[in-house]
C-alpha cells in the first residue's frame, strides 16, 4: 500500500486489511516521505502486528513507485492493491 500524507484515513485503510477473514497475509506499506505522521502510524500498526510491514520510500517517486518497492519486498503467491486514501465510510 502507497502512503503519503494519508494519516487521517491511513487507520481505517489498514484495519481493512487486519480484519479480513483470510489472515494469512503481510500488508506491506511504503511510506512516500510523509510528512503528517504516516509513518509513525504504520509504526504503531506495526506493533501491535506483526502482518503490518511499514518502510519509508528512500526518495519521493509516487504511488507507482511506492507500490514497486512493496512488490520488491512481497513473500507471497498473491498481490493485491490497496491506497490508502479515499475511502468511504
């Protein structure tokens, strides 16, 4: 998942993916230098599970960039997306 400046709805964004039913899962997160305390919310996330798999992005390069870098680091058979913003209650 592509992060940045998404604090206020980064919560809700990963909780989606925590509850789903399938639990066998990693949730990578690239943080895309931040500077709204994303980060120390995916670290926060990262500590009470240990699915949440937080990394700040080295540069800024965008979601396409973010989403690369989190591929790079995947263990699993399976991929699917997720932003971070946007969503709906």
């Amino acid at each position: 998942m592509p992060v940045y400046n998404s604090a206020a709805t980064l919560g809700a964004a990963v909780r989606s993916v925590l509850t789903q039913t399938h639990s066998d899962l990693e949730l990578l997160v690239t943080d895309d230098q931040s500077s709204d305390g994303s980060m120390d919310l995916l670290r926060e996330f990262a500590e009470q599970d240990e699915r949440v798999l937080p990394e700040s992005a080295p540069e800024q390069g965008g979601a396409g960039r973010a989403r690369n870098l989190a591929i790079e680091r995947a263990r699993g058979d399976y991929i699917a997306f997720l932003d971070s913003e946007r969503l709906s209650s």
